[in-house]
C-alpha cells in the first residue's frame, strides 16, 4: 500500500515539473480591453503574429502626399 501512494506522489511530482514548461506565464493583453477597438486589434494581431520577426518599414522618398493617385498607390503597396 506505501508503495502505491509514494508511486503515484512521484508520479505527481514528475507529471507537475514537465507540465511547468508548458505553462504560460501572464494573461493575454485582450482580456481586460474591450473587443473591437483598435488596442483590442493591435494586440490581438500582436498575438498572433508576434513570432513573425521584426516589422517592417516602407519608406517613400520624394513622395507628393497631396496627390491622390500617390496615396492610392501607396495603400496598395502597404496592403
């Protein structure tokens, strides 16, 4: 009978130390923000494609942002 109990109490300890590196640690930001808003989306996104690496950055040089045809190109572009 003492052997059975100390069996599954290491069996418990074993189980609990492996499943520690399966833990995450905190809570996700979107729990306490409301849904649908812009902080919501951009840590929701965060979330999901924060393993992606480094954002990127596109730089216009010598861009006329007045012109609309500019704008629209340059939306395309971000898209």
């Amino acid at each position: 009978m003492k052997i059975a109990v100390f069996a599954i109490t290491g069996l418990l300890i074993v189980l609990g130390i492996m499943a520690q590196y399966k833990l995450v640690l905190g809570l996700n930001q979107n729990v306490s923000l409301v849904a649908g808003s812009d902080t919501y989306d951009y840590f929701e996104s965060l979330y999901t494609y924060g393993d992606a690496g480094p954002p990127c950055y596109l730089v216009f040089k010598d861009v006329n942002y007045t012109y609309p045809g500019n704008l629209d190109q340059m939306n395309v572009i971000a898209a």
